[in-house]
C-alpha cells in the first residue's frame, strides 16, 4: 500500500453564522474534494469567548451549536478552497495540518 501527502483541513462555526449550505455546494461542485465531513457539537466557544451549548437531552433549532466542517484532499486543492473559504467566514476560523492517505 502507497501514500500520498494530503491536507486537512478544518473549519470551526457556529450554527448562526455556518454558510453551510453555501460551504459544502462550493467543496463538492466546484471544488471537487475528496468528501465533506460537518460535525454538530454539544458545546463549543471561539475567541469571542461567548460559550454555545445545550442540555444534551434538549437540542433545539435554536441553540446556535458549534459546528466542524472537515475534508482533506491534495495540498493545491485544499489552499485553494482554505483561500475561498477565509473570504466567506473570514480568518481565524480553519485550522490545517498535513497528513498521509493511505491508497491502493
């Protein structure tokens, strides 16, 4: 088995001001990525320090979770999409690291 070098990357937001809809169209149809992943937290806080959270038995429309947007593809491709992604949700906000996946 070989491996290629990747990049991960990873979006933090918040329910309120996540532009998912917008987000995950872009990665997937012009973008092309490997896969999209959004995680929905239970509790979260970002620099502004205010906390977003709910009773884990009452998640409502109206929490304002914290979300994770995740993918990974080749490093060109993921700078590219990280470029786009700061103009929309603007900096601070995505968090990448290099990584190895594994291929046939």
């Amino acid at each position: 088995m070989k491996t290629v070098e990747v990049t991960m990357v990873r979006v933090y937001l918040t329910e309120t001001n996540a532009h998912l809809k917008t987000l995950i169209k872009r990665l997937n149809d012009w973008g092309k990525v490997r896969g999209v992943t959004v995680f929905r937290g239970i509790a979260g806080f970002g620099q502004s320090g205010k906390i977003h959270s709910s009773q884990l038995m009452s998640i409502a429309d109206d929490d304002d979770l914290p979300l994770v947007l995740e993918f990974f593809d080749d490093p060109p491709k993921a700078a590219a999409m990280i470029d786009w992604i700061n103009n929309i949700v603007g900096p601070g906000h995505v968090v990448t690291w290099d990584a190895k996946l594994s291929v046939d």
